[in-house]
C-alpha cells in the first residue's frame, strides 16, 4: 500500500494542536515507512528488525527492535499491525470491540497489559476496504488522530 497521511497531535499541556502530513508506504508483514513532509521532513521505517529515524535527509538513527527493554521491539508490532491489518498481533495486545462490516468498519482497542495501559488508554480504527483513521488517545491527555488516503495497492497472488 501507498499513501498520503494528515495527522495532528494534540498535547495536553499546548492551546493548539500540532499539524503534520506526509506519505506512507506498507509491505505486508515487512516493512511500514512512515515519511513526515510537513513541518519538517523526517522517515520513519519499522519493520521486524527495528526502527530506523532519519530526519532532514542527514545521517539515520537505528532502534533495534530486538531489544525488548527499549520496547521498540512492542511499539514496532504494534504499529505495524495496526496500519497494515494484522489482527492477531492485535489480539495479542488488546482487547478488541468490533462493529460495522467490510464495507464501513470501526475497532476499539483497549491495551490488555498494565505497562501499555499506562501510556495509551485506548486505540479506535476506522476504515473501509483499507484503514482511513486512527486515533490513539494517551493516559497523559495528550491524543494523535491520522486520516489515511490509500493512493496505490499493489496485490501479490500467492506462490
């Protein structure tokens, strides 16, 4: 999948949000690069092997995923579940209220552990044939909303 995304963030503590977009790209089960355009330029790749952060096009700064103390190793699943549709993984963390159908749907995510219940309070997906919305909403006050246009899907049939 490729695509464009508005996101905004709203911190607690500020009087106005923070507004950013960019593009975003998803190779299922691989890789999700998350490229911010707006205010500053700035990529994010996650995939299995960690998180790589490269901003204003200088030199990358690489998380390995593999560390769990870090939790990047947590934050990498989830992230990529969550964009690319992995329910099991998401099982695996929350707990899910589903409604809707295939055609206009919405998933409630509530963290099941104490350690991700203390940073995010809960996490609702809304879509339709791909995820066109996601909203996290943090223990702290502060919540991030992001609207996702899907530009381009390519399928693989299955070998």
């Amino acid at each position: 999948l490729q695509g464009q995304f508005a996101q905004q963030k709203t911190i607690a503590v500020l009087p106005t949000p923070l507004d950013s977009n960019g593009r975003f790209t998803v190779e299922q089960g691989q890789f999700v690069v998350w490229e911010l355009l707006q205010p500053v330029q700035q990529t994010i790749r996650l995939s299995p092997a960690g998180i790589t952060l490269a901003t204003d096009g200088k030199g990358a700064e690489q998380i390995d995923a593999r560390m769990p103390k870090n939790g990047a190793e947590t934050v990498t699943r989830i992230f990529m579940a969550v964009i690319s549709g992995q329910w099991q993984t998401l099982r695996d963390h929350f707990a899910i209220e589903a409604s809707g159908d295939t055609g206009k749907w919405q998933l409630i995510l509530t963290p099941r552990s104490p350690a991700l219940a203390s940073y995010i309070r809960q996490i609702t997906i809304r879509g339709g044939e791909f995820t066109e919305y996601l909203a996290i909403a943090e223990t702290n006050g502060d919540s991030t909303s992001i609207r996702l246009v899907t530009d381009k899907v390519v399928r693989q049939t299955p070998q």
